[in-house]
C-alpha cells in the first residue's frame, strides 16, 4: 500500500477518532477504565451505538486496549484466558444525568491488538471489526493515540485484501464492504438476518466510499480460488472461537447468560433460553447450546 493511500486512510481514521461522543457514553467509558486502572492506555467506542446514536437504556460497545495483562488482571486465570482466546468480555453500569448507563466492554493489549489486525491474522473477528468506524474516548497520550490510529488502518487493510479477491475488478464501495461484512459474519455464531451489512454499509455510505477511493484498486494479494478456499476455513475456524468466547463471557460477563439470550433474541426473533444447569456449566453446555439455537435458527 503506497504511502499516499495510507495517509489518505490515516486522515478519514483520525476523523473519526476525533469525534466527540455523547456525555453519557464518555461517563461509562470513565467508568469502564477506572475499573482496571492505570494499565488501561486507551478506550475505544464502537458498535450500534457509535453508528446510530446513543439512546436510555441502550448497552454500549466499548473496547479497553492495555498495556499487558498482569497490570489488569490480578487472577492469572484470567491473564492466560484474555491472551489465548482474546478479548475478555465485562459488563459495566454507571450513572449519568439521574438516568443508569450500562456497557459491554472487551479487553486486549494494545501490542496483540496490532498483531491480530495484521494480515497474518487469518479470524477477521478483530478486523473486521476495526475495520469499521470506531470512536476514541480516552488515550493516555498522544502516542498512544497514534497507535491506535495506526491500528484502525491496518484493520481496513486487512479486510480489504481478504475481500477484494471474491469480487471483479474495481467494486463500489457499498458490494465491497457488504460482502466483507457478511463474509465476518459467517464466521461467528452471529444472529444477524442476511440484510444486516446492506442496512450497516448504508448507514455510513459516504464514509466507505472514501475508504475505498483511498484504497485504490490494489491488485489482489491471492486468487480468487485461494480466497473463498480461506473464507471457508475462518468459518470453520471462526465458530469454534466464537464458542470459546461465549462460554469465556460466561464466567467474566455478569448477568451475561441473559444478555446473550436477549441479544440473540433481539436480532433473530427466536426466543432463547438458557437451562439453569446451562448457566452452571457453560463450557459442558456450550456444544448442546450451539445446536439447540441452529436447530432453530437463531443462529447461522
């Protein structure tokens, strides 16, 4: 990637940093980070949230990027867990303006951050995630925010060039980030009716646009054969992370059986409920779990 392309990206990604967020999602980002210390280098915003405005009662998606485990988590468990099969996922409720604030965060080191946005990283869970607007509530230092950006750039490298193969010559913005998109979603245990990326994409429309005039038409890394034979593996792949993660939020997640049941339910239209002996022994019931919610289609 030229130089120029990645200064182009660069700008449209500090842009998006640099935008302020509202009062009640910077008082739960507070909130989030206070709760870990100073080992936290930066808060990040992200998600529905950050694409559709805040709202009472909405959950807030945030990202907190550390230093290094041991200076966040006291329990070893838990430093081993959030770098195997990161990130760790915690539920977190402040107050702002008389009214509850309520937030799911995720947790990761800043240094595993950049490897896992890299395109040696071959899950798009962190990606393709990045890959899409995000927002910076909190850097400890300039430096650090520079990271960040630098970061939030590789992301859109990387997604583009695992994407870019599957499609002709020169797509428009809206086929190229629908099907990354709903290529990432394929790989998770995702509740997300076909139609999502579409609506998503149209939502920040003009933004992918100049992510994609500032990429360019880059010649693809792999054939288009090589790609859909790797989009095959990373939802194989994929599923099996998602699974860990879930029954990982489980333990670290409070109330998190009940969330995921309502988030489930809330994109899938199939009710879900989780049996008492499921919520005591998440690792034994994540399989059983799994195809009970595919059986019925709450999962694809």
């Amino acid at each position: 990637m030229s130089d120029p392309a990645r200064a182009a990206l660069r700008a449209i990604v500090a842009d998006e940093l640099a935008a302020v967020a509202p009062p009640a999602v910077a008082a739960i980002g507070e909130a989030a980070r206070a709760r870990h210390g100073a080992g936290v280098s930066a808060v990040l915003f992200y998600g529905s949230c950050r694409r559709d405005g805040y709202h009472p009662g909405l959950l807030v998606d945030l990202y907190l990027l550390v230093d290094d485990y041991a200076a966040v988590h006291a329990s070893r468990l838990m430093r081993w867990l959030n770098r195997l099969v990161p990130p760790n996922v915690y539920y977190v409720e402040s107050g702002h303006g008389g009214a509850p604030v309520r937030a799911k965060y995720a947790l990761v080191s800043l240094a595993q951050l950049r490897r896992l946005n890299g395109p040696g990283t071959l899950n798009p869970y962190f990606w393709a995630r990045f890959a899409q607007p995000t927002g910076l509530l909190w850097a400890r230092d300039a430096a650090i925010a520079r990271q960040v950006a630098d970061n939030l750039v590789q992301a859109i490298l990387t997604t583009d060039a695992a994407v870019r193969p599957l499609l002709g010559p020169g797509p428009d913005a809206s086929a190229l980030w629908q099907r990354a998109l709903s290529e990432s979603y394929r790989t998770e245990l995702r509740a997300e009716k076909p139609e999502r990326a579409a609506q998503i994409v149209a939502r920040d429309l003009d933004r992918y646009r100049r992510v994609t005039a500032a990429l360019g038409d880059p010649r693809p890394a792999v054939t288009a054969a090589r790609a859909k034979r790797l989009w095959r593996w990373r939802r194989w792949q994929g599923k099996g992370l998602s699974l860990l993660r879930l029954a990982k939020a489980s333990w670290t997640f409070a109330g998190g059986a009940d969330y995921l049941a309502w988030k489930i339910s809330r994109h899938s239209g199939v009710p879900v409920e989780f049996r008492p002996w499921e919520r005591r022994h998440p690792f034994l019931a994540a399989p059983f779990v799994l195809w009970r919610l595919a059986r019925r289609g709450a999962v694809r």
